[in-house]
C-alpha cells in the first residue's frame, strides 16, 4: 500500500474512532401516559393524495419506524412518545422530503406535507429535502434500504444533477462519482473502469443486464446508480470493480407534469427533449413517455451525431396490491466515430490535436436499440411480495473504423500508420428474473428475506473485415481511402445461457446492529459457433458461487460504520465470445473488502460517505512462458484505496456533490510483455490514480440558480505497459439559470479556463483531446 493510501486509512481510522467517542448516551424510553397520535397527509404539487410512499418517524438516536397507511394519502402512528420527531417520506419518481415535527402528549397532532416530482424538484425549496440527495437504495441490495443501513459504497447520478450541468452523455454524468474512470471504448460504446477494473461489461438497466456495446441515452433515465465492489452475489457474473445500474422514468399515480427542452450551443450542438407524465386521470392506469432528439457536431474535425430516443411506458393496477408495468425504449444512434490522436515519444502528440485520421467519407457508427420489458408486481399478504421482470432487447451495431497507429520519423517528418476493420453485429437479450421477498423475526432479530431466480439467454452474430490503410502525414494529413477487405477475417456466432439463484438475507439486531449475507449460485452455458471453415467451435461451462456478507453499526441516528467482503467471477465468454486460447480456461475470481463510515449531516440533509477498500483480482489470463499462444491462469491484480463522497445539502437551497478517490491499481503478476515491456508491478492502463469532483449550485427564491464546480483527474497510462503518460488536469465548471413562470433558461459553461487536456484513451496511439471552452443554452418550459 502506497504512503499516501496509508495515511488516508489512518485518518480514516481516527474519524470513526472520534465518531464513537463521541457519541451521546442514549435516552430512556418515555413512559407512563407521555404519549399522543400523529397522522401524515401525503400530497403531490395538485393536491392529489400520494399512496404506496414509505413514511418513516425517527427520534434522536433511535432506529426509524415505518408509518402505516390508515387510508388514500393518509399514514397515521398510534400511541407515539411524545417530543420531536424526523418525519421522511420516500415515493419513487419524486423528490425525497424531510421534515421535523411536534408530538404532544395525549393529542393528535395533523401534518400535511406536499412532495415535488423528481424532474421538478431541484426547482422547489423544500425543508430538509435536497434534489442531489441519494434516495433509499435498492440496486445494491434489490430491496428498499436506507443508505445507512447498506454495508457497501452505492452512489447515486439523480436527475436534478444531470440537468444542472446540462449532461448529454453517460461520460458527462459519470464524472461525478467518485472512483469511476472514462474509457474512449473504441470510439464506438460507453466504456468505464470502477475502482481500477473496468466495467464495459457491467452495465444494466432496471437491475437486468445491458451489456451491448453502444452509446446509451440519458432521456430515459431518472438516476444512474453506481455499485461499487463486486456484486456476483446479486448480479452473477462480471462487476469486478462494479456495475452501472439506469433507472428509468417510469409513470406515477396521482401526478401530472411534462416539461420540454432546447438545448444548443458550441460546435452546432442541438438537441430538443421532453418528458411527459399522466397518474391523474385514473386510479388504475398512468402512463409516461421521454425522449429526444440530437444532431450535432463537436470541437473534433469531421465529427458529427445524430440520435433518436423514445421510451414510452404504462403502468396498471387491477386492485390494490397488484401493478403491471409495460416500458419501451427506442435508440437509433449514428455518428462518426473517432480514435483520437497517436502518441510521440512517451505522450500524446499535441501537434496531432487538430487532426483526425480516419477517412470521413466511408466511416460511419449505426446503433440500433430496440428494449420491451414487462413487471408484476403483487402483494402477498402483509409480509411477502412477488416481482417478476421480463426484459427482450435487440441490438445491431454496424460500423466502419480508420484509427491512427504508431509514429515513425521518415527523414524529419512524422508519420502517422492507420488501419481499418469494419463489423456487422447483431445481439439479443432475454433474461427473467422472479424475486420473492418477506419479513419474518427470530427471537429478537428482524429478517428481510429475498429469494430468486434469473434465467437468461444472450445471442450475438458477427461478421468483422480487416482493410489496411496508408500511413499519412501528422500535419495537415491527407486522407487517402483505405483498401477494404472482401473476405471476413471472422465471421462467429455465441449463444450464452446462464441460470442463477440467489438468497439475501438483511438483519437487524436491536437498534444498533445490521447485517446483510448472501450469495448467488450460476450455471453459464457458453457457446461459439465459428463459421469460418478453417476454425472449429468452441464451449465451455462454468459454475459458481458468489458469497457476500456485511456489518452495520448504527452509532446514532446519523452515522454508521460498517465492513463488508464480497466476491465474483469474470468466465472466459463473459464479453459474449470464446476463443481458443480461453475455451478451456476457468473463470477469474474477484475479492473484495470494504470498510467505512456513513453520516447524515445539517440535520440529515447532506449525506457524507469515507470508505476504505481492497479489490484483489485473481486467475488473471496471461501468456504462458512455455507457449506464447497460450494463456494461463496466474496472473494477479489488486486495486486498493480511498473514497470520500457527499451528496445533499448544506443549507436550504444550497445543494452539492462530490467525491474524491485515491487508487492504488497494480499488476501483482503477469507473464504479459507489451511493446516489448513485461507489464508486472506496473499500473493498470487507462486508470488514474487521484480524481475528483465537486458540483453545487444555490437556487434563490425570485428564481435564480448559480453554480459551478471543479473536476479533477491525476495522471495515467493510456495501456499496461505504461509508456505513454497522460497529465493530469483541472477542469472548471459553471452555470446559472433563471425560472419564471413555467419557462426557465439555463447557461452552462464547460472548461471555463480553457484548458488544454486529454479526457480519454483507448490505447497508447487512441488518445482523445478534450475540448476548449464551451457552452450550452436550455430553454426549458414546464407544464
């Protein structure tokens, strides 16, 4: 462990233990006849009730209790000690709210309290609410919990934060959580690392499996959530440092709102979206519909996009206790794709920086997303409860991609080496996953116990040609147009059919102590049907079992310490492919082991979150020394550090996020030699060791916003043989925007020092360039 990770372990050490120092001794439970009633009315912004909210009543120290519903919209709690009470209500869709209330003995005191739909909220000054808080989690664990009470790292993207920097990509949103890396993808997918390891694999949608390889939309989304750790024991394969889970917007009863943006600005940006929802109308059917529409250009030569996204959805309640839920999603995605700049001598080559070196003519990324899921939802009784969902999603992707190489000097003069690979590509998902839930106690401790089984099937069919194209120079290149191949140098189809049962167990014990244990068992059938004659099919399967288990201590109300230990497996067909030198290979293992402290703050409006963490990776493929054409399981890799995360806010109004992350990721052993350079003992590619964010805005009352924020990232290798260096940078960021009426207008401005930096890389000669000063106008209008 490195001094730095040292220190920081240390101090955040000394923070828990002056936590528990200082905690207050716990009042005696009143007694006698000291008691009184409190009934809550739930209310959307129209006055129309809100049913289904979780309504918690919390005092001083002492563990939260659930709020009945006596009838529509109203929740009452019997024979309540009397004092002053944290009163929170939690419905999904809308913005979470707190509020302090009184109890007075032997009467029954009435609250109203009115909350604010999530795309709104970070317009409305409620008390104790914030828009950029992390709501009750549920991806971690697949049951609502308190992000207290969860003994894990989850960190939440929420819509309000999205639109107050006027984000447009999964990259633009993902810079705010602490830990996670932006990875260039091939120029052609949404690419991360969490915690040192990445996660192109590792991405869902609604807790199902999203794992195509494509740029994702945000229109659709209500919040992404960020796993952080190994998750296998819910999730099955993959996750080694993580996974990416979108929320969608989904409909709410007893709501209506709608609201439509322009978005334009620098490089002939534009883009128009809307969001329009309607529970109103019916106590059985509500519906919603998002989506957007882009074409736009960037501070890259040649670049240009053009995207469509509709994601319309309905919700039905045949009787009370039941729910049917119908979404569809829509994504036809093109663009240009770029590879970015070579480098020169052990960094980027910044007199590449105005140049692209594909052929803009030919190139060309088609992304097609078609996405139909299906839940139930139903109420068995008062202690248990069935889910099912059943998500299809079809992908083509087709493509065409000249990318720049190596840099050779010709007599004084640089060159560039270009090459050229096409595919066709096909993928479809079909996954169900039934989970079964109750609430039962043994003696003096408190279950909630989750049950389930998901059953998939992923096929994909792909048809790569590899052309050659002719070097050309590094300054004012000429771009000549490659020689494209006839014959497909690969030409395979995979079918992977997995089955994984999983049993989760949260307990608690008293007031202080949680305790959550699980584990996942999975059956992969993985199969390559190679249609090249001179190759033969490939199979493997693989079994295993992913374990967790974690310990909370709740210190006070307000603060938590907790530990955990988890692990997963990475098979050989995990990226949906085989090949020779993996068939017979079995799967990489992935450990982790996490400790930290929680605490509410400013009267539990900002969320403050320190973590300590291991991840070890093992069975790791590399060359075999005996026959490079092999590969062997013994390589090891180990990504340990620091994470500080805060979400919320500090005062009424003053909203903030941020986080900070100091990673150790190192190659432990391997037999890799790359570029002529054995890898071991160095850092893993395409991973920094320091980054960093802050974001926060104030809103006033006659309507106006202002707010800025500052992202940092440390230096890194674009590959693992770390050759090429990546500086650092500091990225400064502002907006402000101003409503009247039901209009608003927003200005953002990215980059306000006009920095020159690398955002991305993909290989030591893909190197992205970041852009200059530049800026977004929204006009938004509201209904």
């Amino acid at each position: 462990m490195s001094t730095a990770v040292r220190f920081l372990f240390r101090c955040c050490l000394l923070v828990a233990s002056a936590l528990l120092m200082s905690l207050p001794a716990t009042a005696a439970e009143p007694v006698g006849e000291n008691l009184g009633s409190v009934e809550i009315r739930v209310l959307d912004p129209t006055g129309a009730a809100v049913t289904g909210a979780e309504v918690l009543i919390q005092q001083d120290q002492k563990s939260p209790t659930p709020v009945a519903g006596a009838e529509l919209g109203v929740y009452r709690a019997e024979a309540t000690p009397a004092g002053t009470y944290l009163v929170t209500v939690v419905k999904p869709g809308f913005a979470p709210l707190s509020r302090e209330i009184r109890v007075t003995p032997g009467r029954l005191s009435l609250v109203s309290l009115t909350l604010s739909p999530q795309g709104l909220s970070e317009y409305v000054s409620v008390e104790g609410a914030s828009p950029f808080a992390p709501p009750p989690v549920i991806s971690g664990t697949r049951t609502p919990m308190k992000a207290l009470d969860v003994p894990q790292t989850i960190d939440v993207v929420p819509q309000a934060l999205i639109k107050s920097q006027t984000a447009l990509s999964m990259q633009d949103a993902l810079a705010n959580v602490p830990g996670v890396m932006p990875q260039l993808g091939e120029g052609r997918r949404d690419q991360t690392a969490i915690r040192g390891f990445s996660a192109v694999n590792d991405v869902y949608i609604d807790g199902v499996r999203d794992d195509a390889k494509y740029y994702r939309d945000l229109s659709s989304l209500e919040q992404i959530e960020v796993v952080k750790g190994p998750s296998g024991a819910l999730f099955g394969r993959g996750s080694s440092g993580g996974v990416l889970n979108r929320v969608t917007k989904k409909p709410m009863f007893g709501s209506r709102f709608g609201d439509v943006s322009v978005i334009g600005g620098s490089y002939d940006r534009a883009r128009i979206q809307g969001d329009y929802a309607d529970g109103r109308a019916s106590d059985k059917i509500a519906y919603r519909i998002a989506g957007a529409y882009e074409n736009s250009d960037s501070h890259r030569p040649y670049f240009s996009l053009e995207r469509t996204s509709i994601s319309p959805s309905l919700s039905y309640r045949p009787h009370q206790g039941s729910e049917l839920l119908i979404q569809g999603e829509f994504l036809d995605d093109n663009r240009l794709p770029d590879r970015g700049i070579p480098s020169w001598q052990g960094k980027p080559l910044d007199d590449a920086r105005p140049f692209y070196y594909g052929y803009p003519t030919d190139d060309f990324l088609e992304n097609r997303v078609g996405s139909q899921a299906v839940t139930w939802q139903q109420s068995l009784g008062s202690r248990w409860a069935l889910r099912n969902v059943f998500r299809h999603t079809a992908y083509r992707n087709q493509f065409s991609n000249t990318l720049p190489g190596a840099v050779t000097d010709v007599e004084g003069e640089l060159f560039v080496a270009r090459s050229q690979y096409s595919v066709d590509g096909d993928q479809r998902n079909l996954f169900n996953q039934l989970d079964l839930t109750t609430s039962l106690q043994t003696g003096a401790v408190d279950h909630m116990l989750l049950v389930g089984v998901e059953a998939g099937r992923e096929t994909t069919s792909s048809v790569r040609l590899t052309g050659t194209a002719a070097s050309v120079a590094v300054v004012d290149p000429v771009l000549t147009q490659p020689i494209y191949a006839t014959t497909p140098a690969s030409d395979n189809a995979f079918t992977g059919q997995y089955v994984g049962t999983y049993v989760q167990d949260q307990m608690s014990f008293g007031s202080r102590w949680r305790a959550l244990v699980g584990g996942r068992f999975d059956y992969n059938d993985q199969r390559l049907d190679d249609r090249l004659p001179a190759n033969s099919d490939l199979g493997r399967v693989d079994q295993a079992f992913s374990p967790r288990a974690g310990i909370v201590y709740r210190a006070n109300a307000s603060t938590s310490l907790y530990g955990n230990v988890s692990r997963s497996f990475q098979p050989s067909g995990d990226g949906l492919s085989l090949a020779v030198n993996n068939e017979e290979l079995e799967p990489e293992r992935t450990t982790s082991y996490e400790t930290g402290v929680k605490a509410e703050l400013f009267r539990h409006r900002l969320t403050l979150t320190t973590s300590v963490f291991r991840l070890d990776r093992t069975n790791v493929k590399t060359r075999d020394p005996l026959d490079p054409n092999k590969l062997v399981l013994v390589g090891e890799q180990r990504s340990q550090g620091v994470e500080i995360a805060a979400a919320g806010s500090i005062l009424p109004g003053w909203n903030v996020s941020g986080g900070l992350t100091f990673l150790d990721p190192t190659i432990l052993r391997s037999n890799d030699v790359s570029s002529g350079v054995p890898v071991q003992g160095n850092r893993i590619g395409n991973v920094a060791a320091r980054s960093g964010s802050i974001w926060t805005t104030y809103t006033m009352e006659r309507g106006f916003t202002f707010g800025g924020g500052l992202f940092v990232l440390g230096d890194w290798f674009t590959s693992n043989d770390n050759l090429v260096r990546i500086d650092g940078y500091a990225r400064l960021d502002a907006m402000a925007g101003y409503r009247f009426g039901h209009c608003e207008v927003q200005l953002n401005l990215r980059n306000l020092l006009d920095e020159d930096y690398y955002e991305t890389a993909h290989s030591n000669n893909n190197i992205m360039p970041a852009a200059g000063r530049n800026g977004l106008v929204t006009v938004r209008y509201r209904f």
